[in-house]
C-alpha cells in the first residue's frame, strides 16, 4: 500500500495481483475476480428492485460490460499456448474526494 497526494484529494494504491501463472491458473484467478463483480452487480441491482422497485441501470450496464470482458478474458486466455508463462498484475487506486 502506498499513498499519493496531491492539493485536493488522497490516493491510496493496493496491489491486487502480482504474480506469474500459466494461461490455466491465470484463467481461474480473473475469472473469478469478474464473476464476484458480476455478483456483486446482481445482488446490487436485487437489492434496488427490491427497494424501489425499478433496476438499478448502472447495475444492469456493469453487469453487461463485466461480461463482455470475463468472455474476452476466456478467448484470450484460451488461445494461448498451454506452456506460456504470464504475468499478471492488477492495481487497485482509492481515491478520497476532498468535499467542499
């Protein structure tokens, strides 16, 4: 973890993934990152049905987009030769809006 200033806002920076699989364990580590935020979508959007009575459209977009990259994940991971090793690093940025 490390933070990054600046005038208005403070950013902390998380390393998610940082590692080196073969095409197959790759598959598995992202695939499941997407599916738990197509999930988290899902029970999102239930929730706001639930209470309002109307989709949360954000939810349903997400869900979409989150799709598409989980399949394009899948064809790219999949054509790859078997013996290929990858790195794969993901970084997580949060950033405090300072209000006025």
């Amino acid at each position: 973890m490390s933070k990054i200033n600046d005038m208005d806002n403070i950013t902390e920076h998380f390393t998610l993934i940082d590692g080196h699989f073969d095409p197959s364990g790759a598959k598995e580590v992202l695939v499941a990152l997407v599916t738990e935020k197509i999930n988290y979508h899902n029970r999102k959007n239930f929730s706001h049905e639930e209470r309002f009575g109307v989709p949360d459209q954000h939810s349903l977009a997400r869900i979409e987009q989150l799709k598409e990259a989980r399949r394009q994940l899948v064809d790219y991971l999949g054509r790859l030769d078997k013996s290929q090793e990858l790195e794969v690093t993901s970084q997580i940025f949060v950033t405090v809006k300072q209000t006025a």
